[in-house]
C-alpha cells in the first residue's frame, strides 16, 4: 500500500489500495496513462496551443488514475475529479475519456469548457514548475482558511486557483469565439 496526501492540516489521508476486481473498462486516453504516466499525444496536442511559450508544462506533467476505491473515497471527501499534486494529475477512472459531465464538471476534449478545463488543470502544474514553495504555501494557506471557514476547498482562498479560473475562462472564450 502507498499512502496518498490528499489534504493537508490533517483534514484526511487516504491508504492507496490495490483493486483491480472492480476496475472499469479504459477508454484510449486513460489507457496510454495508466500505461505510461502520460498524456496521450492527442490530448497534448489539443492544450499546445495554450502553452506555446513554456512547453516545459506539457513535457513535465504526468498523470496517474486512481483506484475506483480510491475514487470513491474522494467522491464521499467532495474532492473534485482530478487533483494537481506537484507535477501530477490524480485523476478518478473515466475522466480522461468523458465526453460529457463527471462530478458535474465537462470534461470533454471536443467541447470548449471541457479543454478550458483541461488548460486550468495544465496551468497549475506551470504555476508549480515557476514557484514549487509558493504553491505549495498557497495550497496550504487555502486549505487552512477553507477549513476556518467550515469548508474543504474554497476557490477564493487559492491566489493560484484564482489565476487559473481566469485563465480557463479566457481560453472558454477564445474556443467559443467565431
């Protein structure tokens, strides 16, 4: 078993656990991921154009599927579908092949939202690879004042989240502009 930090100031951690029983079948995308820990070559073609300054982010990034067991328990915590630790996406089954909602969130990447989506998540693994002490003081920061404020993970108390809303909705914009 590894054990996996998913939040910080001792709000939880969660033991990895081995399951294949009750394993989903892959689709294409989170097949090469499991496989290899990276984003398929498609995928990366797709947010590119997003990081043509610093394609480091791209090169940089992996990506790891959680248990279906594992999932479930970010689900049960309010965790969102992916969760960016340093350099690596922790992404629940099925989100990378999602050609519509996942935790109510698009994750699609034919659809805008969904790679505007996609782009955020990218954005925090640049803002990571630029200021790996300030990101991780922003998060603990976060954590900390969403928990004062009787909350898991408030959006606002992120100055990194904050810039990547931003970011993925200007992208939002230019995919959806004519």
């Amino acid at each position: 078993m590894r054990g996996v930090l998913l939040g910080l100031c001792g709000v939880c951690a969660l033991l990895r656990v081995s399951c294949t029983s009750d394993m989903p079948t892959r689709g294409p995308y989170e097949a090469y991921a499991h496989d290899t820990g990276r984003l398929h070559p498609e995928i990366v073609a797709v947010l590119a154009p997003w990081f043509t300054d610093d394609q480091a982010v791209l090169d940089r990034l992996r990506v790891r599927v959680l248990t279906p067991t594992l999932a479930r328990g970010t689900e049960a915590l309010g965790l969102p579908a992916i969760v960016v630790l340093g350099v690596t996406w922790e992404v629940i089954p099925g989100v990378l092949d999602a050609d519509g909602y996942v935790r109510g969130r698009v994750f699609s990447w034919t659809q805008p939202r969904g790679i505007a989506l996609w782009a955020h998540e990218a954005l925090h693994v640049q803002q990571f690879l630029a200021d790996p002490p300030g990101f991780v003081f922003d998060a603990l920061r976060g954590i900390c004042l969403s928990i004062l404020d009787g909350e898991l993970y408030e959006h606002d108390y992120f100055e990194y989240e904050v810039e990547a809303i931003a970011f993925e909705r200007y992208v939002k914009a230019r995919l959806e502009a004519p």
